[in-house]
C-alpha cells in the first residue's frame, strides 16, 4: 500500500492545500464577519500556514475544520 504522499506531487498537494485552505478561511470569515482578504492575512502570518505549504507535515490531507484548530490554536 502506497501512501498518499507518494502519490500526490508538490502541484497536487499544493492544490489540495488551497483548497482546504479557502474552505477554512470562508468558513472563518462567516464566524469572525469579516473580510477574506483580512482572514488571509492573519492566516498568512500564521505558522499554520507554514506548515500547511510544508508538504511533510501532511496538514494538506487534512479538513478544513483541523486546519482550523491548528491556526486558531497557534494564532490565538
């Protein structure tokens, strides 16, 4: 059995973390009412987000609602 590491490349992964990223972000957005752009920059100052594009780290295969925990853990 492969992992999904072996099976997604840097792109694939890459997409995948966007994806999960803005799922996160609007949901956050919708919570805290403001802006993406001011949800993204918290965000992008976050060492969630580090770790996101740290394709090591596997926080890329994870939901929304993890990556969520893990930023407002770290950021707050």
């Amino acid at each position: 059995m492969t992992s999904a590491t072996e099976v997604f490349d840097d792109q694939q992964r890459e997409l995948c973390a966007i994806v999960v990223m803005r799922a996160m972000l609007e949901d956050y957005c919708a919570e805290k009412n403001i802006s993406f752009e001011e949800a993204f920059l918290e965000f992008a100052a976050s060492k969630a987000y580090f770790m996101l594009f740290d394709f090591s780290t596997g926080l890329w295969r994870e939901g929304p609602d993890y990556l969520r925990y893990v930023f407002v853990e770290d950021f707050h």
